[in-house]
C-alpha cells in the first residue's frame, strides 16, 4: 500500500514511461507465448490494469492507444503492418471499451484503498496521539495494545501493560466489574459508560470515566474490547465544590427563616421568666410553658442540623416527615407571602436515603415555588405511595405544584444545568442541578411541566423516590453513576 503512495507521487515522465515499457512488456510476452496468439487482448487489458493501478489513469489512456498500436502490429493479418479490416476495428474497439472501464475500475480501487490506508493512518495516530487512556483486550482479558494516553494515566509503559491481564488497572475491590463486562461483550451485549475508580502502578487510585466498546470481525463476532478512560479527578472536585457552594447559599436561605422561627419561641421564654418572678405562686407553671418553649427551639436547631449533617449510610426515613419539617422552616416566608398551602400526606410513606440530602430537594424546589409566586398564591403538595410503570418498583411520588409564573419553554429545555438561572442576581443556577443529582443518587426520577399561559400558569415537579434502591446508594461525591 505504501508502495502504491510513493508510485502516485513520481514525476509524469516517469509515470508515462512506465504505461510505454508496460505495453512494450506485454507485446514482449505475447510473442514469445503461443498461447497468447489465440487471444492477443488478454495480456494487453492487464497491462492497462497494472499501469491504471500503479502509475494513474492517464499512463492507462496511453497504455491503451498504445496496445491498439501494438494489436494492430503484430496480433492481427497481415502482421507486422497497420492495415485494419472491418473486422479487426470491431474488435479493436471492444478492447478500448473494455480497457477504459477497467483502467476506470482499477483506479477507483486502488484510490479507495490508499483512502482507506490514509483513513487507518490517522485514526492510529490519533490513538497514539490522544490525551485519553485508550487500549483494547482479547475477551480473556489481555492487554493487546496501549496508546500514550494510558501510559501517563496508569503509569506502566506499553511494554509492560501488553500482554497483562487489565486486572493490574483494577482495585481489587472492583474486579468483579471487569469480569462482569467482559462477560457482557462476549455475549454481544454493550456496556453503558459509567464512573468508577482504577489503579495506577505505583497504587493510588484515580477517579475516571470509562467508555468500552466490542471489537468485532468482519462477520460481526466479538474478538476483544477497547476502552477509552478519562481521568475526571478535576471534574470531581468541581462537582464537590459545586455540592459545597449550593450548600452554603441553602444555608443562607435557612438562616433568615430560623431567625423568625427562634425569634417567637425566645420571646416566649422571656415573657414567661418575667411573668415567673412577678407571679411566684404560678411560678411553676410559667416555667413549665417556658421549657416547652425551649424545647421547640431545640427541634429548630436540630431540623436545621439535618441539611448539613453528613452520613456515610442511607437510612429509613419518612418522605412526609421530613416535608412537614421543611415547611416549619419555610413558615414564615410562606405566610409573608399568604401562600395557601394543600397538603395531601399519606401515611407510611418511607423510604431508604440521606436525610439531609432529601431535606435538601425539598428545600430547594419549596424556595423556586416561593420565589415564582406573587401574593396570595397557591401551593399544592402531596405525598404517596406509588409505583414505577416501567420497573414495577415501589416507591414514594412527591408533587410540587405551584401557581406561579411557569417556566418558559427555552427555559425549560436548560432547567437543571449548572449556573444557569432565571432568577439573574438573586439565583447561583445550581440549585435544581442539585436536585437531579439527589433524585438520581436515589434512583429515582423526576419530571417538570409548566404553563405560562395567563390565568393558567404554573409548574408541577413530579419526583418518584424508591422505596429501596436495587444498590446501596452513596454519598455524592463518590456516587457512580451511568453516562446516559
């Protein structure tokens, strides 16, 4: 095939004389052959292929004019002359016929394989040249190529990493992973890209993102796999920070409705100690409505220890506790506002998650129904026990719905990516991005319907949260989840 390249690339004399010495090598071959006196077109339609393939269409042109010449020499009665019958022009011109279509031919060919060749010469240095971790394995597992990407990723030169097992890339903990993707190959089956976590030689773990694909022959039997790993270290931690930063704006949110929440109940207590030391002989009974008091301060601080409260692992909690909660914390906001709310709660509707995380989701999108309502608006939200069409898996259904302004449909389309707001100077555009990545660490779903028709508007959040994930979930920042 290289060969063929550096041919097409010498001069037009030389291409010319070789279409020339071609006809002169098959003339050559025709005369010395008794064979060939038979059928003298058959040894001058391969020269014209040959000079078609190697040296170009044109050279095959000439190598065509040139074989008539030779034909009419030495092939046809009387030899060694230039007189044609009737007869031999037929012939003659059936030969040109046949010689230009498969010089046409030829060329086409040979370009489509030098195309091919050229196509196949930069995909490889692509490979080679990618900042990605790309190689390929047989099914058993063995490395069987590693392109520069995965030498600065994992550390092991291509020397040393083919003809290894992948296992050296695998934490220990995660080898069942790879065991259960190679099985999936060999089956024809595909494997969806997922997040995950592989070692280096020298043993300290990366976080990355893992894309593996079937080699296949031609007749469409996988052979082996090939993998594309990108490091996302840096995307982690800016996902982490992202987590932290909605965090501290929810924390914000928070610290004006504790201090109405806190503000009543302290005023309480002050009154009662007062009304304790006038009034001795109802001293007692002032104290007791004062601990009541102190109490209920003491569910305030400890509703709003549960959004920054991290745990390591879910726990059973009730969907409809944990919303009445976060309504007390949001009271004051709602009755500034003279927002009606509806509640329809249903009972022993629990699931298995973080409490904190969930007190989040509900937080973020009670402030978005809030904040989209004028006065006097009104908030529907119910709670119960459903199950999931599609999966058959039971669950809790949580409903937002608001009378609000809506969400246009451009809006729409970008409602949960980062950073992006409505809401200009007042919103970080990270909260309902928070809330899918929460809905999805729980396997659960969620869907948005809007109207901004007037007198119809509004939007409805439709979440379903399983009652029990089919894995353990974890928490976000080292949370895996699929590409798709």
């Amino acid at each position: 095939m290289q060969a063929r390249v550096r041919l097409g690339r010498l001069s037009r004399p030389v291409r010319y004389g070789g279409a020339f010495l071609t006809v002169v090598v098959a003339t050559g071959v025709w005369y010395v052959s008794p064979l060939m006196h038979r059928e003298p077109f058959a040894i001058f339609v391969l020269g014209v292929v040959f000079s078609a393939h190697f040296l170009g269409f044109g050279p095959a042109v000439l190598g065509t004019a040139l074989s008539v010449l030779a034909i009419d020499y030495v092939a046809f009665v009387p030899r060694f002359s230039f007189s044609l019958q009737s007869s031999d022009v037929a012939r003659l011109l059936m030969f040109v016929f046949i010689s230009l279509l498969a010089a046409s031919l030829a060329k086409q060919k040979s370009r489509a394989q030098v195309l091919v060749e050229q196509t196949r010469e930069r995909m490889a240095a692509i490979v080679a040249s990618s900042n990605d971790a790309i190689y390929s394995a047989s099914l058993n597992g063995n490395i069987t190529s590693w392109n520069h990407g995965a030498e600065q990723l994992y550390g092991f030169t291509a020397d040393e990493a083919i003809g290894q097992h992948l296992f050296i890339t695998v934490p220990p903990e995660r080898t069942h992973e790879t065991r259960s993707h190679l099985e999936l190959l060999g089956r024809g089956e595909n494997v969806e890209t997922f997040r995950t976590q592989r070692r280096r030689k020298d043993g300290s773990l990366v976080d990355v993102l893992l894309s593996i694909s079937p080699l296949r022959e031609r007749n469409g039997k996988v052979i082996g796999a090939s993998a594309i790993v990108r490091d996302i270290t840096h995307e982690m931690r800016a996902e982490e920070a992202l987590r932290k930063s909605e965090k501290l704006a929810t924390a914000g949110r928070l610290t004006a409705a504790i201090a109405h929440e806190i503000n009543n109940p302290l005023e309480a207590v002050t009154n009662l100690l007062y009304l304790a030391r006038r009034d001795p002989a109802r001293a007692a009974q002032h104290l007791e409505m004062a601990e009541r008091e102190v109490h209920r301060i003491s569910d305030i601080a400890q509703q709003t220890l549960g959004f920054v409260r991290e745990l390591s692992e879910p726990r059973r909690l009730s969907v409809a506790t944990t919303l009445e909660e976060v309504l007390q914390l949001y009271s004051q906001k709602l009755i500034g506002k003279n927002i009606l709310v509806q509640k329809e709660f249903r009972d022993a509707c629990e699931i298995s998650g973080f409490p904190g995380e969930v007190r989040q989701l509900f937080s973020n999108l009670l402030v978005n129904a809030v904040e989209a309502m004028s006065q006097n608006g009104r908030l529907r939200l119910r709670v119960a026990r459903a199950r999931e069409q599609s999966t058959g898996r039971a669950g809790v259904c949580v409903v937002f719905a608001d009378s609000g302004r809506g969400i246009r449909p451009e809006d729409r389309a970008r409602l949960f990516e980062p950073f992006y707001t409505t809401k200009k100077d007042s919103g970080t555009g990270l909260g309902l991005w928070l809330v899918e990545e929460i809905v999805h660490k729980h396997q659960g779903k969620i869907r948005v319907r809007s109207s901004v028709r007037p007198g119809a508007s509004g939007t409805i959040f439709w979440l379903f949260l399983p009652e029990q994930p089919t894995n353990s979930v974890q928490s976000l920042p080292t949370a895996q989840y699929s590409a798709g």
